[in-house]
C-alpha cells in the first residue's frame, strides 16, 4: 500500500503563525510518517483573514427594462442570428458556452420552425437546468429569488436590483413562462449589461470554434464555464478570454505552475501537466460554476509510501462559530462558490509530489491502461484536489479540536461515540451513502471506505474516480456541485 496525504492552511490573523500542533497540521511541507493516513501538509504563512459578509460588490447598475410588447424581444433575438441565441440561452441559463453538439441541435430546432420561446422553454426542461435550479423542478417550494439572481449574474455577471427582482418576480407569479421571461431579461438588456452580454457570446462562440480547430480538443464543461467567468463589458476582458483558449483544453481551465529549480520534475512536465489536468476535470465536471484556479506543483521527496500531500493556500473564515471556535472554508472552495480570490494573483492550491517519479504513470484519461506495476499519478492528483477543495481537518485522530481558535467547515459534520472511530454527518453524504460515512482510522480527513477516491491508501495498478460521496461530502461544505451525473441524485 502507498500512502496519499492531505494538506491544510490556514490563514489566521495572529502574528505568530500557526504552530505544529498534529501530524495533519504543519507549518511547513515536511515528510509524512509511514503509516495508513498518516499526512503531511501544506500551510500558508500567517495573514489577516477574510471576515464573514465580504461577498459581490452591490451592483450600481438598474435593472433591464422589460418590454411592453410581447413579440418584440423574440424578434429582437431572432435578428441576432440562430447561433447567437442559442448561445445566449446557455449562457443565461447554465453559466457556460454551448457544447458544439447541442449548439447544432437547437440550431436545427430553429431552423426546423420551432420559435425562440419555444426552445427557451425546452431549456428549462432541460436535466441540467432543472438539476441547478430548484425552482424549475418544483416552482411552488423552489426559489424565485435565487432562480432569478442566477440568471442575472450568469448573463451580465451582477445581482439583481430590488426593483428588478420584484418585477420578474410578480412576472413568474402571474404565470409568464420561464423561457418568455428569459428572452424578455436578454432582450431588453441596455447599456452595460448589453455590452456584457455581447461580450459573452463572443467569447463563447470563439471557445466552440477553438473546439472544432485544434487537433484532438474536446469539450469539457469546466472550460466552457470558465472561458466566460472573466468577461466583463471591457473588450480587455473579450481578448484575454481570447488569449486563454490557447491555455485550455485540459484541467477546465485551471493554470498549473510547476516550480521546478532542481529540474527534477523537467523529464515529467508534460505527463505531469497532463494527468494534474484530467485529475482536475474530474471534479471541475460537476461543478455549477467555475472561477480561475491556480494551482503549484512541487516535488519533495518523502517517506517511502507517501505519495503526494496538498492544500488549498489560505483558509478563510466563513463568519460562523461552533463551541467558540471559528469555522473556516477552503480558499479555493470559497474562490468557487464566491466568484472572488481571497489569494489575489497569487496560487490558489499547491501540491506537492513525494513519490519515486519512477514508479507513476501519467495518464491523463480514465480510459487510458492502467499498468499493474506502476501507480497511478491520474488518482492521485485527484485525490489530492479533494484535499484543496474541502477534505481537510483541525481535529486529531480522536476528533478532538487541535487548535483553539478554529475548525474547518468539514470539521462541523465529524463526529463520533469513540476515539478513533469517527463519522462525517453532512447531510448530502448521509443521503448518498445510505447512513453516516465512516472516516479513517488515522484522522478524519480522510474516509475510511478503501475503495473510495477520498481513502488513505492507493495500491499499484488501482485507479479512482470521482465518486458521488465525494462530491456529496463537497455539496454539505456549500461548494456548487451537482450530483446529476449520478442515477438517482439530484
């Protein structure tokens, strides 16, 4: 067995740093001892933290005007051409650029007679949109007010204003269809918001036709949301998106940094770049939205059996407390469910390889063979993205608080009748295991399910993926996952 370890920071407003207070929390990267579960981490410096109600700016901007006429914005969409409205009705409903197959199906939808109200609505039918919104499936115990505060930040990156929300709000109330309104929203666009608007499908439709020009690209949801998660009514914004395609096509986006002065890492960079890519996807594939991740790659050699260690930069504190302690969040966690980097311009993640290059295999596809000698560099990575976005602990392995100040948001659902014989609660988890989900023997951060991607230990020639656990355990740390990609959750 070879071991996997997890990381943490955590960023605490004291001028003393953090001090080594378990094997889980160090202030430094350091080796791991050997043993199941046993890890090392990686730990931000000390700085001041980001307090609770530190969210979006409050928009300046008013509210679209809705139109008088009912004919007049389907119209004014029609004219803009069948690929741009398509276009902006992914964007307004699912945050992202159209993938190329369901471009040319609506396309021929239009073309076939069915009207732009009409494929509005079948948009909100759609899996995807009904998985994301709650009040699409179930209107009447849904939220009007977060299905409409999505839809404006997805097609012109703000919040609604008070008056605005109100008026749609009675729009929907009086029995509008949901994909009248929509075209209603996009076409009455003036000024700022039409310019970011504009400046989205471009960018979206560029990212579709990097898709059909560059050899061996493929579609990838992450990219999609990604390439128009920076676009902004700034023709700036419009070219670095531009600029970024050349950047994209693995890892949904994400800028991977190798930081390599010894050059061990060098006759691996590619392999590396590949696999920490595709390890990404595989989370990045079930998130409802997106924002740039940074994420460094380092290589110190540990202990044998210790694989690799991560975390994400800085902890942030989310504005809660439990039993006097505060609660602190993932700083790439939060980038993704905010829109804003605590971590500025710099990394938001670093993982740090400890294995014998030798001994992995970068495969950068599930699908790729998995040699029954060598370990699987593709698991790892991905494992060690759970850690960066929320497995992580400030407890010991009795579950006992290790630090006096804070425990992290997981830290909330961990609990149990015993030392060492711990449980995650979170809800979600709950529901997608069939009970509390047992943790390892040797700390919480991990789960004590071996098959799982979230357990300790991998075996040469094993591989993971992704599973519906993992991705529960992140939906109860508040993170925008979904679970439709899974029979039977939504």
């Amino acid at each position: 067995m070879c071991q996997l370890c997890t990381g943490f920071s955590a960023l605490e407003s004291v001028s003393s740093g953090l001090k080594q207070f378990t094997p889980y929390f160090s202030p430094h990267p350091g080796p791991a001892q050997q043993g199941e579960g046993v890890l090392p981490a990686f730990q931000a410096s000390s700085a001041a933290s980001l307090l609770a109600g530190q969210g979006l700016d409050d928009p300046s901007v008013s509210i679209n005007q809705p139109l008088a006429a009912s004919g007049i914005a389907e119209n004014a969409l029609e004219s803009s051409g069948s690929n741009a409205l398509v276009t902006q009705l992914y964007i307004g409903y699912f945050n992202r650029a159209p993938d190329p197959a369901g471009l040319d199906y609506w396309i021929g939808q239009l073309h076939a007679g069915k009207s732009a109200i009409a494929i509005a609505g079948s948009f909100a039918q759609q899996p995807e949109a009904l998985d994301i919104y709650s009040y699409l499936s179930n209107p009447l115990s849904g939220s009007a007010d977060s299905f409409l505060t999505a839809i404006y930040d997805n097609l012109f990156t703000r919040l609604p204003d008070a008056a605005g929300l109100a008026y749609w709000k009675g729009e929907l109330g009086a029995g509008k269809p949901v994909g009248r309104m929509i075209i209603d929203i996009i076409s009455g666009a003036q000024g700022n918001d039409k310019t970011v608007v504009e400046n989205k499908v471009v960018t979206a439709q560029n990212y579709v036709a990097h898709l059909a020009d560059a050899t061996g690209e493929t579609f990838r949801i992450g990219d999609a949301r990604r390439v128009l998660a920076d676009i902004d009514a700034t023709s700036a914004s419009v070219s670095a998106a531009a600029t970024s395609l050349q950047n994209l096509g693995i890892g949904n986006g994400l800028t991977i940094s190798i930081l390599d002065s010894s050059g061990t890492l060098a006759p691996y960079e590619t392999g590396i770049r590949q696999s920490v890519a595709a390890a990404w996807d595989m989370w990045a594939a079930h998130f409802t939205r997106t924002a740039p991740i940074e994420v460094e790659i380092v290589y110190q050699r540990g202990d044998t059996g210790v694989l690799a260690y991560a975390g994400s930069v800085l902890e942030v504190f989310t504005g809660e407390t439990l039993n006097g302690r505060r609660i602190s969040q993932s700083g790439a966690a939060s980038e993704l469910q905010t829109g804003r980097d605590p971590n500025g311009t710099g990394a938001d993640a670093r993982i740090t390889i400890s294995a014998d290059l030798g001994r992995l295999v970068f495969r950068d596809s599930t699908d790729d063979p998995m040699p029954r000698d060598k370990l699987d560099a593709l698991s790892i990575f991905a494992h060690e993205f759970g850690h960066v976005l929320g497995f992580r602990s400030a407890l010991d392995s009795n579950g006992n608080p290790a630090q006096t100040s804070f425990i992290t948001n997981y830290d909330k659902y961990v609990s149990g009748p015993s030392a060492n014989s711990l449980n995650f609660t979170g809800p979600n988890a709950v529901e997608a295991h069939g009970g509390a989900v047992m943790l390892a023997s040797s700390g919480p951060s991990h789960l004590g399910i071996g098959g799982d991607l979230m357990a300790s230990s991998l075996s040469s020639g094993q591989t993971k993926v992704v599973g519906v656990l993992d991705l529960a355990v992140l939906q109860d740390l508040g993170l925008p996952v979904t679970l439709a990609a899974f029979d039977g959750f939504a």
